[in-house]
C-alpha cells in the first residue's frame, strides 16, 4: 500500500524559514516524480512545487519561485519543501503527491494526508 | 495558466439520485502524447484529496462505478449514476497537462 507521510515544522514568522518532509512507503520512491500542493483554510487547491524523480528537474509556482526549494533524497525515500521568506499568505495545508512517471507532471494518484503550516507574528 | 471553471459551485442531492459536475479548461487539455491530462479529485470533510477518474475517463483503483468521466478538448463532465451518503465533499477536476498544474474551484456535494 502506497503511503505517504507529511512532517515538520509547522509555525513560521513573516520572513523566516520552514522545512516540510514527505516520506514515502509502499513504492519504489526513486521511480516518480513528486509535487507539493497547499490548500489555504476554507480555500481550494493550489499548485506549489515539482520535482521530477531523480531530482534533476524542478519546478514552481509564481507565488513560491525564488522563496521555496523542492528538493528529495531517494536513499531515505524522502521529498522536501525548503520554505523561506515566509508570508502570511503561506499558511495553508501542503500536500505532497505521487506522480505516475518519473517526469513532472502526468498523473498524481496517491497524496498524503497534509501538514498544517501556519505563518504568523 | 491554464483555468478550470466549475460548475456548479454546490448540489444538493437526494441519495439514489444522479449528479452531474462540469469542468471547463481555457485551452484544450490534450497533450502531445496523444492522452488528456484531466483528473476529477474528491476531498471529503477533513481528508486529503483523493483521485477518481484520471485521464478523463479512467476510474481509479477501488473507485465505485457509479462514478464516470466523459469529455474532451476543453469541455469535460464527472457523472455520478446515484449518489451515497460517502459522496459528501467538494470535488475538484485538475489538470496536469501543462505546468503549473491548476484546479477548478471546486464543487461542494451535500446531501438532501
């Protein structure tokens, strides 16, 4: 069964820095692709981040792009989001996402449960 | 960007009875690839977002067949045959065929 786990730190200052992590199991996790998606309280989705499989190609939503870094490490079947120069507007849940291929993006099938960052003073 | 346009933005419907949701892209959704990157997504009360059809018309693994897709081009339908009490939520159709990936603006289900 494909799981995917959301963690880290979840409360950010204007201005400051958040790590979040997606761990993955079930799935041979080198092989996909993997994208981060937030959703605003009481908003719809919104695309975040990509990155393809082995990591080589990246990309970014216009809000994030130049303040957010979407990395992975396959040996520990682990996605990132670096998070900097946080804003209000950042607070959201962020999901990550499974894509079907190791490009981004084809089909996202399996998305973990979301971590609830809240960015305030 | 490409921008997905849902209607309606709420139904509410009697148990047993069919749904029908509309999807609309600014700009065609069919890839190079020769497929159509059109996915319908269901978000119940407090879960994640899960897949229900992709590629316009493919059911996922352990989706009921009640559910269906249908479309092409720009122009794209979910159809529930008869909708349950678990169909509770706000579904959204998404599109993965051009970055970014964007969503409609979601469709809220209640029950009657």
């Amino acid at each position: 069964e494909v799981r995917l786990l959301e963690s880290g730190e979840n409360l950010g200052q204007p201005g400051g820095s958040l790590r979040l992590s997606c761990e993955g199991s079930g799935l041979i996790f080198s092989s996909y692709a993997m994208t981060w998606v937030r959703q605003a309280p009481g908003k719809g989705l919104e695309y975040v981040s990509s990155i393809s499989a082995a990591g080589g190609s990246t990309h970014y939503a216009e809000p994030v792009k130049g303040r957010f870094t979407v990395s992975r490490d396959n040996s520990k079947n682990t996605v990132y989001l670096h998070m900097n120069n946080l804003r209000v507007e950042d607070t959201a849940i962020y999901f990550c996402a499974k894509d079907t291929m190791p490009q981004a993006v084809y089909n996202l099938d399996y998305w973990g449960q979301g971590i609830l960052v809240t960015v305030s003073s | 960007d490409i921008v997905m346009t849902q209607t309606p933005l709420s139904l509410s419907v009697t148990p047993g009875q069919p749904a029908s949701i509309s999807c609309k892209s600014s700009q065609s959704l069919l890839y190079s690839d020769g497929k159509t990157y059109l996915t319908w997504l269901l978000q119940k009360p407090g879960q994640p977002p899960q897949v229900l059809i992709y590629e316009v018309s493919n059911r996922f693994s352990g989706v009921p067949d009640r559910f269906s897709g249908s479309g092409s081009g720009t122009d794209f339908t979910l159809k529930i045959s008869r909708v349950e009490a678990e169909d509770v939520g706000v579904f959204y159709c998404m599109q993965t065929t051009q970055l970014p990936v964007t969503f409609g603006g979601g469709t809220k289900v209640e029950i009657k």
